[in-house]
C-alpha cells in the first residue's frame, strides 16, 4: 500500500511499485528544485540511500525487493534510481481507477475480491521454478542454463522474460525470481510489466505444465 495524507494507492508491488517510487523521488527534480534527488531535504529518497534510520519512513519493504543484504540494497536502489531509464506520469497512471496502481489483470483481481467475489486461479506454487523452467525447455527449447546467462540477445531475453511471467502466475515474488534467475531483482521487475505481449507463449508453457502434470498422475 502507498499512502498518501489524503488517498491511498493499493499497489501491485511485483510490476509497480519500482516505478512509483522512481517516480515520486524524482518528482523534485522534474520539478526544477534540485539536481539530485539526494539533495531534496523533504524526500523519502535521502533514507534510502544513507544508513541513518527515520521513524516515520519505513524502507524495508522497498529494499528488500532489491536484496535482504541492507548494503547490496541500497547500492542497487541508487543504480535504479540513476538509470537512464525515467518514468513518465502517464506511466505511472495508466490504470484508469487511479486508487489501484497495476495491470489490468491485478485491478479485476482487487475489484472482484472487494465485491467478495471468488477469483479462480492458478494454485500458488503449484509448480516449482525448476518445473516452470523444464516447461519453458520443452516448448521453446531455451534450458536453464542459457535462461542464467549473462548474455543479452534477444531470444535469451525473451525466455527470461517468458519465465519472470509464468513464474509470477504461480504466486512467486519478483525477489524469488530473480534469486533463481540470479539477475536483479530490479531488472525481473520491468520483465514482469509485459504481461500483454506474452499470453500466448504463456498459455503453451500453462498447457505444457498442466499436461506433464496429468502423465505423472496416469502413471501413478
């Protein structure tokens, strides 16, 4: 949740709440009022990056999602704060209800539970990230090892990107994705905010997983 004095933000923290906070700590220099968001007295932001504690600003949940280390934490937050990467406010508020920051899938999901609703979906680590991983090879022969790989060509991308979604369908963390994938938890993130150009492939990889499951239980 990202509360403001006067309305509160339930956000999908997976897929957006990086991108709101880069978005609120820069709003004092798209502002002209500073340089470096550093440098503005009344920000949140100056508690993220140094290691002196502040009672009213809880930073844990946010850095965390880069590494339970506090150290490795900051230092990835202050890359992700400085990459050339920006983040526009049609960005932020692409979602027509503005008091839920999310895809679309994570807004029907909050709006159908607060009508008491019941929301059908896929069982929270149903599979496991080495199942997911062995779907993805069995219908698009990208393995493991190449899914960890340092490269960057575009076929590898797409498979880590194919295997952030899938994963996050199963109830898995950005955190925990990341740590399997071993990349940065804030690179799984962005992967995880291109759910619309991936529901096909995603669909291959559910039926794969979906049907392996049904040949162990014949078998049995």
């Amino acid at each position: 949740m990202f509360q403001g004095r006067y309305k509160a933000i339930l956000c999908d923290k997976d897929e957006y709440l990086f991108m709101l906070v880069k978005y609120v700590h820069h709003n004092p220099v798209r502002a002209g009022l500073v340089e470096d968001p550093t440098a503005y007295t009344w920000s949140s932001h100056r508690s993220y990056v140094s290691r002196e504690d502040n009672e009213f600003i809880d930073t844990a949940q946010v850095l965390e999602m880069f590494s339970e280390d506090k150290v490795k934490a900051r230092k990835r937050y202050k890359v992700f704060m400085h990459n050339a990467q920006s983040v526009s406010k049609e960005d932020v508020y692409r979602i027509v209800d503005q008091r839920i920051l999310g895809n679309g899938r994570f807004v029907q999901t909050v709006n159908e539970r607060a009508e008491r609703v019941v929301v059908l979906g896929k069982r929270r680590h149903e599979f496991s990230l080495d199942a997911i991983a062995e779907g993805i090879k069995v219908v698009f022969g990208i393995t493991l090892k190449q899914l960890r790989e340092k490269g960057k060509s575009r076929h590898l991308v797409w498979g880590k990107k194919l295997m952030s979604l899938v994963a996050r369908e199963y109830g898995y963390k950005g955190r925990e994705i990341a740590e399997y994938l071993r990349k940065d938890p804030a690179v799984i993130t962005r992967y995880l905010c291109e759910e619309e150009n991936f529901k096909a492939e995603m669909d291959r990889v559910f039926a794969a997983l979906e049907e392996g499951k049904s040949n162990v239980n014949k078998q049995v």
